[in-house]
C-alpha cells in the first residue's frame, strides 16, 4: 500500500517533461499485471458443471423494475425530478444565506434600539 501511495505522490509531483517516461513505466507496470493475470487463468483447471445440474434459465417473466426502467415516462421524470431536486436545494441554501444576514443586522440594531427604549422610558 505505501509502494501505491508513493507511487500516486511521484505522480502528482512529476514535471509534465517527464510524462513521456512516467506513461512507459505505466504501460510496463500494466503489461506486467496482464501477464500475470495470464498466468493465473492458465493455472486453473477449468471444471466442467456436474451433469444433474439444471441450465441457468433465463427470466421468463420480465419484473415490473424492468418495464419502469425501460418506460420512457421513468427515462423523462428521473432528470425531470433530480433537476428539481438540485433547484431546491439551490433555493434552500439561498434562503438559509438570507436569513442568517438578516439575523446579523438584527443583531446589529438590538443594542442601539434598546439604548433608545431607555432613553425615552420615563424615569
């Protein structure tokens, strides 16, 4: 794990010059895991399925999730919804951003309207 962090932290920091070099030493660390990969798959000894063992069947009935999906009414309102979505939390934060100032000007006028309450309350 420290071999890919430090690996990711030379990465970051080369100099775009040396990107030529750093692809080579990639594509190489790439073949390598390929030819590993390789390996291993010529290792293992395929089996064949027990013959009493039924063929996977395929879905006769398609689920009512497939026909939503594919419906284009479902295909229409899931951007429909999530562009609403993002639009009230856009007007949320806009609101929650006025509030907040208008709290701190509040604030702000609280000790001379209290100063000016006492002045003129008879004594």
């Amino acid at each position: 794990m420290d071999a890919i962090r430090s690996r990711r932290r030379t990465i970051i920091n080369t100099d775009p010059a040396d990107y030529e070099t750093l692809d080579l030493q990639c594509s190489d660390v790439v073949d390598r895991f390929q030819a590993t990969a390789a390996e291993l798959a010529a290792s293992v000894v395929p089996n064949d399925p027990p013959q009493g063992l039924p063929a996977p069947e395929s879905q006769l009935v398609p689920s009512i999730g497939d026909r939503l999906i594919d419906s284009r009414l479902f295909q229409m309102l899931v951007p429909t919804a999530a562009s609403v979505a993002m639009v009230l939390v856009v007007i949320a934060v806009t609101m929650n951003v006025r509030l907040a100032n208008r709290i701190d000007e509040l604030k702000q006028e609280n000790p001379s309207l209290q100063a000016s309450l006492n002045s003129n309350a008879p004594p």
